[in-house]
C-alpha cells in the first residue's frame, strides 16, 4: 500500500515540483494551496506525512502545525516545513511547535524526497514498537494520545517537551548526552547550542512537579530518566 503524502503550498510551480517528485518516487499524493484546506484534509485524508509551507493564505503555516498537533488525529503524523524562511529563529520556532524536519527554499527536489522517507520508516518504526504506553511510579505517557498524566492529572507539554520526556522514557536508565538529544529530538544535523536542551529539562521538571525527580542530570555529559 502506497504512502499518502499531503503537500501543502501556495505556490502551483512548487506543488507540482513535489508532486513529481512524490509520485517518481512511489508516493500517493494531496495537495492544498492555504492553511485552512490544509486542516481540512490532514483531518479528512488521513495522510502518512505533511511536507508544509510556513507563508500561506487564511491560516499560516506555523499556526496549521500547531493546531495539527493538539489534534489527536494528527498529532503524530510526520511534518516536514518547507520555506523560503531560512533563520535559525524560525526554524527553532517550527521545530517548538512540533515540527519533525525543516528544509529551507531553493532546496533539492531529490533531498526532500529522501527525508520524506527517513521521517516515514520513523514512523513505521515507532508504530511497530508495541508498547504505547510507558509508567514510571505516578508518571504515564500515552504516545497514541500524545498526552503525559502525573499522579493521573494531566500535565501540559509543548510538542518538543513532549519529545524530549518520550525519548528518555524509552531509553530509561541510559545517559543521553546533549548532543543526541539535539540531533533526534530538535533534528540539528550540526551543534548548534547545547544551552537548549538544559533550558527545555528545566521547563519539563517544573511541569512534572514532583516526578521531576525522575529526570537525572549527568555532570558534564547529559540526562537520563530513572525508576
């Protein structure tokens, strides 16, 4: 069974850029030119993943990833910005709001489809994980809901605090180092600011309250989540 791409762009020349590609590749393709057909049919369609611009008419970009994330029906469907906006602001931004990749315009028709697929067999990985639910004491984290409960209140997280608490949850007991929490959690392909992550635990561990306790700090090397 193909995979159904959604791509979600203003400009016809791009779209029909992608769509080649897209399809040459082997992918089912949707399309839609402003942000407020792009909630309409992420929620209709039920696509694989979303490559999506930031500029676009009647709802922006960064606006359409953030409403697909508080969706439950989308909130784990891969999102891959594509933008003419190449600051590195804007890109943390994206990636806050719960963005898996970022690819700046001009870009390589080519590259974009490769990253296409690493973000799908992600995907398909974490969905072939069967556990979907993990509990340490009074913490539980539902990856299907993508909603985190300590002491069985629920506990607001950002999209990228969300990633950060799942991946040392599953790796728990392990020492993450700054710099592959950057690389899978923020998808930074070079060092950017290790200050990042520190400031994204702080927040976490004031959100969890109590169970912050479960989040370790490695002197001079990293983090891991602990029983």
């Amino acid at each position: 069974m193909k995979h159904k791409i959604l791509v979600v762009d203003d400009e016809p020349d791009v779209v029909r850029l992608i769509e080649f590609n897209l399809k040459a590749a082997g992918y089912d393709v949707i399309t839609a030119e402003d942000g407020a057909e792009a909630l309409q049919r992420a929620r209709s369609a039920s696509p694989d993943l979303i490559v999506l611009d930031l500029m676009l008419p009647e709802v922006e970009g960064l606006e359409v990833c953030k409403l697909l994330r508080r969706d439950p029906a989308t909130a784990q469907v891969p999102i891959i910005i594509l933008t003419a906006k190449a600051a590195e602001v804007d890109r943390i931004l994206g990636l806050e709001l719960g963005a898996d990749d970022y690819v700046t315009k001009p870009f390589s028709p080519r590259e974009l489809v490769l990253r296409v697929k690493k973000r799908l067999q992600r995907r398909e990985e974490s969905q072939n994980d069967k556990q979907e639910i993990y509990t340490a004491d009074e913490v539980a984290v539902n990856l299907p809901r993508h909603t985190v409960t300590v002491k069985g209140q629920p506990v607001e997280l950002t999209a990228t605090e969300f990633k950060l608490l799942v991946l040392l949850i599953q790796r728990r007991g392990r020492v993450q180092s700054r710099e592959q929490l950057l690389q899978e959690v923020w998808n930074y392909e070079r060092l950017v600011d290790t200050r990042t992550v520190d400031t994204h635990m702080r927040r976490l561990r004031e959100k969890l309250g109590t169970a912050a306790r479960h989040l370790d700090t490695v002197r001079n090397v990293g983090y891991r989540f602990v029983d």
